[in-house]
C-alpha cells in the first residue's frame, strides 16, 4: 500500500502506455479530429504531386482518373509517369521542388521519402490553404486517400482517419466481395430511370417514393431476375 495518496501508474497504464525505471513517460496520444466525409470534382483542377516513384505513380493515377489537371516535381519518375509527361497526360518539372510550384494549386500530394523535404512543402501548403497530403504521415495531412470500392459511378469509400489503413484495405475486400460487379449496371438502370422520373409531372413525396422503391433491395433483387430472363432469351436465340 502507498501512503501518499497520490494515484500511481501501472507499468501499463492505458493512457500513458509501458514506463521503464528512471524514464520519462511517453507523450499521451492525442485523438484525431473527426473527418469531414466529401467527394471532390476535381476535373479541370491544378493538383500537385512531389515525387514521382512508384508511391507517386500511384497517386497520379488516381487524380488522373478524376480529370484534374496534374502537374509533377521530381528530378526522376518512373518508366510510367515519364510516359504520361510524354505523352502529356502530365506536366513534368524535372527538378527538385520550389515554392513557386504551388503557385494556383488546390491540392498537393507528397510522395518523396525525404522527411525534411516533406514536412517542408506542407508548411508552404498549409500558408496558402492548400490541401496537401503528406503520404504515409497523418500528421501532415489534411486529407486521406480512403480505401475505395468501385462499381461504375458508385463508390464506397472506406477511412480510419489515419489509424489504420490496413483495416481500411480488409474492410474494402470485404465490401468487394457483398457488392459485386452487377451494382455497377443496376446504378446505371437507377439512373436513367431517375432521369425519366424527374422528366414526368407528378407529385413530389410519390416520386420520392419511388425511387426509394426501386433502391431498395427487393428493386435490387427484381432486377437482377430481369437482367438474367434478359440473357437467357438472349442464348434462346
């Protein structure tokens, strides 16, 4: 028993982590602020990538999937980017970064495996209001790649905030597996029938009404007994 009535750490106290004799304990962690879920329309957009390995490789594919206009700063790139510069899909600045290159960008993906360099064009972001995203280091970023199911125009993006992008990737798997391939046609039927809805006068809450009838899973399940009575008199011909 201690007699000084102070409360005492275990040596695995849950907020201060393992203590060793004679050291000073560990910085407690500090939560991250919630996230602000969001889509962006970045077509069009001036996005900036530092670095151009094969970690930047695989950000530029992703805004160039977006239709942002992509710019690149590094002295080398890979066969892959080199090729896009060539090709113009990209625009490469062959040389080290400069603070002028964030001149009209709105957002900067960092991929260099230089610490000080990294923390440096986040600063220089931060002072314009610039999104920027330092990879593999939450600290410095101000959003995150999340882990992405794709079906056609449907999207189910999965994040952690940063905690833990492998859960994040187990998660996307398992989501793969539950929304298969055949989401992405049944999106493109929801819409157009949408379209057609809306071009039709009716009354508001009815046609609320049924575009949540046809989302729903019996709408679901309905279509996929249409589409395969589709196919198989398609085979019966």
């Amino acid at each position: 028993m201690h007699s000084s009535g102070k409360a005492q750490n275990s040596p695995l106290s849950p907020d201060l982590g393992p203590t060793v004799a004679g050291s000073r304990p560990s910085k407690p962690i500090i939560p991250a602020a919630p996230l602000f879920p969001v889509s962006l329309k970045l077509a069009g957009r001036s996005c900036l990538v530092v670095g151009a390995g094969s970690v930047g490789e695989s950000k530029i594919e992703v805004l160039l999937a977006t239709d942002a206009s992509v710019r690149v700063v590094a002295p080398q790139a890979t066969q892959t980017v080199a090729e896009w510069a060539r090709t113009r899909r990209i625009s490469w600045r062959q040389r080290s970064f400069e603070t002028g290159d964030l001149d009209g960008v709105f957002l900067v993906v960092v991929a260099t495996s230089i610490r000080e360099l990294n923390e440096h064009v986040y600063e220089q972001a931060r002072r314009r209001s610039i999104l920027c995203n330092v990879v593999d280091d939450p600290p410095h970023c101000d959003f995150y790649y999340p882990a992405v199911v794709r079906r056609g125009d449907l999207q189910i993006a999965v994040s952690t905030n940063g905690q833990s992008p492998a859960l994040a990737q187990r998660l996307r798997r398992e989501l793969e597996d539950h929304f298969g391939p055949e989401y992405e046609a049944w999106l493109k039927h929801l819409g157009q029938a949408r379209e057609e809805l809306f071009r039709k006068p009716m009354d508001t809450e009815y046609r609320r009404e049924l575009l949540h009838r046809m989302a729903s899973r019996e709408g679901f399940e309905g279509f996929l007994k249409q589409a395969a009575g589709s196919e198989a008199r398609k085979v019966v011909k």
